[in-house]
C-alpha cells in the first residue's frame, strides 16, 4: 500500500487545527501550528475563500489524514459504510475506529497512529492468539488485541504506554496493563468517537 511520506506537521497546518500526527511533540510549543498557524506555502496568509465544498473537503482531508489512509483505502472505507444501515457518517467513524492500527494506538501500545501502525505491520500484535501483520484488520466485538511476549520489553512499547495516561483509554476498550492484553467490547449506537 502506498504512504504518505512528507512532512506531516504541514498537514496539521492544512487543516488550521492539530491533528496530533508526531504523538508527544504535539503537546508541546514546538507544535508547527503553535509556531505557525497559517497554511502552507506561498498563498498561505490570504485569506481564504470558503465554500460548502471547500467545507465537505477539508473535513474529509481531516478524516483521512487522523487516520493515516490514502484516498483509495478512504473511499474504500466509505463504500463499505454506504452499504451498512445506519447513518453513513457514524458508520464511517466506526469503521475507522475499529481498524486495528487504530485500536492499538488507542490502547497505548503505539505513541502516535503511524507508530502503532508499525507495530501491527511487524508483528509485534496478536488478535486472539494469532499474530497480525494488517493494520487495516477490522477488530470484531470480543476480540483480544494482546502484545507477543517478545515485543513487551520494546522500549517504544513501553513508552507509549507511559504516555496513555493523558490520553485516555476509551470506553468501548477492557484491557489490563499486566499481560497487555485488551478485549473489544460492542460499540454501542450512541458511543461519541474522539479522532485525537
């Protein structure tokens, strides 16, 4: 699959808001959007002209870039959600919360979304015993997103872990820190996704 490999605290800039892309350095006044909180390059300080579609568009920008997919994977994303009942956006959101990339930084194995996309793609997670190497694996309702024995002691691991404590682990996620290991409990209808 292909990535997106630039510099990412211009993203952040796109949007005119943080999308917590570098995990910690977000939180700090090195933050690209604190120094600068213009758009990027040469017309970025005029002021912009706003339309509905310039709205839709950023906004869907937004989604993709939190998420770290690119625009076939997102529209991908989409269509499965379109052919689901429900409201097509909270069905959109659900869907993107439950990739398991996304799980992981969730739970803390992973400081920021691309680094926890790295582990699940070198094997450091298993989903119910298995090992995984697919970070767009949709995680189902009572499964166990655990740490293999061999990548616990990761120096990455456990700093991240460190960090989860600001952050917050969310409701729809039971996990214990001794063996890390999670367990993924149903979303409810009504359950509020933060993206950050």
């Amino acid at each position: 699959m292909a990535k997106y490999r630039g510099p990412v605290c211009r993203l952040c800039r796109r949007e005119g808001e943080k999308l917590f892309l570098k995990g910690s350095r977000c939180m700090t006044e090195k933050c690209a959007i604190e120094r600068r909180s213009y758009p990027p390059g040469q017309h970025g300080q005029k002021r912009p002209r706003n339309s509905e579609y310039s709205t839709q568009l950023r906004e869907k920008q937004k989604l993709r870039r939190i998420y770290g997919l690119m625009e076939c994977q997102f529209r991908g994303v989409f269509e499965r959600a379109e052919r689901q009942s429900g409201i097509t956006g909270e069905v959109l959101l659900r869907l993107l919360e439950c990739r398991l990339d996304n799980v992981a930084y969730r739970l803390g194995f992973g400081a920021s979304r691309k680094e926890a996309r790295q582990l699940v793609s070198h094997g450091h997670l298993t989903m119910n015993g298995r090992k995984i190497n697919v970070p767009g694996a949709q995680v189902k309702a009572g499964d166990i997103i655990s740490v293999r024995e061999r990548s616990r002691t990761l120096i990455s691991i456990q700093a991240a872990l460190e960090s989860v404590d600001g952050r917050g682990i969310p409701e729809w996620l039971d996990w214990t820190r001794r063996p890390l290991r999670a367990w993924y409990e149903r979303c409810r209808r009504k359950t509020r996704f933060r993206c950050r």
